[in-house]
C-alpha cells in the first residue's frame, strides 16, 4: 500500500536542526529507499523551509510509525507531529492508472 506522510515541524525548534542533521537524515532515506521513495521538505508562500513529506511503501500504519521514530529528525524536536494518510494514485505520468 502507498501512504502519504505530512511531517508538522515545531515551530519552537532550533532553526539549525535540519541543516545539521541533514546528512544523516538523508542517509536514513537512502537505507531505506525501498519503503521511502520520495521525500522533502515543504515551503510557506514565502517560500521558507517548513514541514515534510514522505511517499511510503508499507503494509500498514505501525511499519510506517516504527520507520518515523528511526528517523535521524525524529529525536531532535525538529518535527511536531505527523499524520499517515493511505492514498492510491489514479494519475501519474500523463495516464491514468484505473
């Protein structure tokens, strides 16, 4: 199953975190590309740095949640919250899918 992960930063974390830990972050993604397949940051209409998204392969939500918590972001504050959302694509690459 796919799943869409919205990451909510917090809005009191240190504004260095994500510059710090970023190689280690993408490190992460890189071991585990089979489950993530795409992940970045998201950007406000002034175009700053906030939030995440994650497109996840998994069988269910707790493998999702275990793959979070083993995110090099998740134990520095960077990150408030979290919401997994299933979703199926109907559209990709100029086609549909169903």
């Amino acid at each position: 199953m796919t799943f869409i992960v919205l990451f909510e930063d917090a809005p009191d974390a240190d504004a260095d975190i994500r510059k710090v830990k970023m190689p280690e972050h993408l490190a992460f993604l890189e071991a585990n590309a089979d489950r993530v397949s795409a992940a970045g940051p998201l950007f406000d209409a002034d175009n700053r740095g906030r939030d995440g998204l994650w497109i996840v392969e998994a069988d269910n939500v707790a493998e999702i949640e275990a793959l979070i918590r083993e995110d090099p972001f998740w134990p520095t504050g960077l990150r408030k919250s979290y919401a997994i959302i299933e979703w199926t694509r109907v559209f990709a690459d100029g086609r549909r899918l169903i």
